[in-house]
C-alpha cells in the first residue's frame, strides 16, 4: 500500500463514526442531481464506488435500482452493512475491483475519487466493469473560484499554515482544472468523450456555529485534518480564526448557511 493510500485508509477508519453527524448533512445533497444526471432507474445494476456509510446506494434502491457498495474502509462497510442489510457491501478498492468485465448498468462515486492515490485508474476500473453503453457518474469538489467553501479553508490554509511540513502527496484537491481538462482524462480511459455531461451544482450547507466547519475539518476530515496536526498552535489558533471570520458574512437564522459545490460528471462507455 503506497504511503497517500494508507493516511487515506487509516484516517477514514478513524473518523468513520462522525461521518453521518459531521459530513451527511452535505453530500448528501449531491446524490439527487448525480442519479438523476446518470439517469438511474429500476433494474438497473449499480455499483456505489467509495459507497461510505451507504447512502448512495440507499439512494439508487429507492428508485427500484439494484445497487451494491463498495469502500476500502471496513469501519465504513460495516456502517453500511448495520443500516442497510438488505444491500451488498464489500471492502476493496476502486483501483482494482474485483468485479468482472461488463457487470454493471451504472458506477457512481460521490466524493471519492480524491481518496485515491490514482484516480485515472479507478476511471479505467470503472470503464472495465460497464456494461456497453454503460455510465460512469461521479462528482468532485469544485474549485475555489467556484465554490465559497473551498475558497475559505484556501484562503485560511495559505495564509496561515505551514505547507512545507512533511506530508503524503496525493492527487490535487481539484483534481482537474474545467470540463476540457475531465473530458481528456476520462478519454484516456475509455470513455466516449462527446458524451460526457459536466454540471455545477451548490448546495447551502448549514452549520450551527462559526467554528464548526474547522471542527469539522481538523477531528472529522482526513487530508486537511493531516495538514492541520502538523501545524503549531500558534498557526492553528490562526487558521481557526482566518475560517471563522470568513464563515461569519454567511449567517442565516440560527446558524450559518455556506456554498458548496460541486461538479457533477456523466459519461458513457461506447
């Protein structure tokens, strides 16, 4: 297991439990419009790659699909498997699924292609294991230009971390830089690229606090909280407060609600 791999898996074996009251809140909301983008319907086979605590999968049952989930972490497979018996869910990875060529309608990713140490091989994977005519539907953090909340934790981090600590190197946050650049990647692994759909979606994520979206980041994040436990207390105390002053123009109600987005990307075997 390369060294980016294994902060991945040991940190998402850590913080597995908090996902569904830190995280759900928001990814969640990205579910809808990926299904519908892949255009998922009853009796479809459908394999939820990165599946988490399952709740893609839950998602692509509802509407009659025949989903079955797969996640490198076992604390999140057992998660899934405790609130969703009646779905199949595996550990493995997604750059080397232990699937058969051809065996599925539709493979979706919410938010995992970052947690791997070669997205454009989990890509071809995904290529693999459709069926002809097949779709692969995934989706991606937006970059920051594009997306508030991302834009708040770069401003903080550049200003304020120390980004020369010693730290596995993995895939680029924003892991492309616009439609062109996915279209090229996804070429390059199969993928008809005149079919692809690539949409922006922004949700308003709700939070109760100012401090809690760097809670969240340092106690139920991974990659950034990795960044973070290597910085001094003088720089976290900065961080946190560069986080809060941004998130503060964002109040609605009783809390906060911030902009997220995403990109949400559909393409089809040939």
């Amino acid at each position: 297991m390369d060294s980016f791999t294994q902060f991945e898996h040991e940190g998402w074996e850590r913080v597995a439990n908090k996902y569904d009251s830190v995280w759900s809140s928001s990814t969640r909301q990205f579910i809808l419009p990926l299904l519908d983008t892949a255009e998922v319907s009853a009796g479809m086979s459908v394999l939820d790659v990165g599946c988490g605590p399952g709740y893609v999968s839950a998602a692509a049952a509802r509407r009659g699909a025949v989903p079955s989930g797969l996640d490198f972490s076992a604390e999140m497979v057992a998660i899934a498997k405790k609130v969703l018996p009646q779905i199949e869910f595996r550990e493995g990875d997604a750059q080397h699924l232990p699937f058969a060529d051809a065996s599925y309608d539709r493979v979706v990713a919410n938010f995992a292609l970052l947690h791997l140490a070669d997205p454009e091989r989990a890509c071809g994977e995904a290529f693999r294991v459709l069926k002809p005519g097949g779709k692969f539907a995934f989706t991606v953090w937006a970059q920051p230009g594009e997306n508030p909340y991302a834009k708040i934790l770069e401003d903080a981090i550049q200003a304020h971390a120390d980004l020369n600590v010693a730290f596995p190197t993995g895939p680029p946050h924003y892991l492309y830089v616009g439609r062109e650049e996915f279209r090229q990647a996804l070429e390059r692994a199969g993928f008809n690229g005149a079919s692809m759909v690539f949409k922006l979606h922004t949700i308003e994520w709700n939070v109760p606090t100012a401090r809690f979206i760097f809670d969240a980041e340092r106690n139920a994040g991974v990659r950034t909280a990795g960044l973070l436990a290597r910085q001094t207390p003088e720089k976290i105390d900065a961080i946190q407060s560069a986080i809060e002053d941004r998130v503060r123009p964002y109040a609605k109600g009783d809390g906060f609600a911030i902009p997220k987005a995403a990109y949400v990307v559909v393409i089809s075997k040939k």
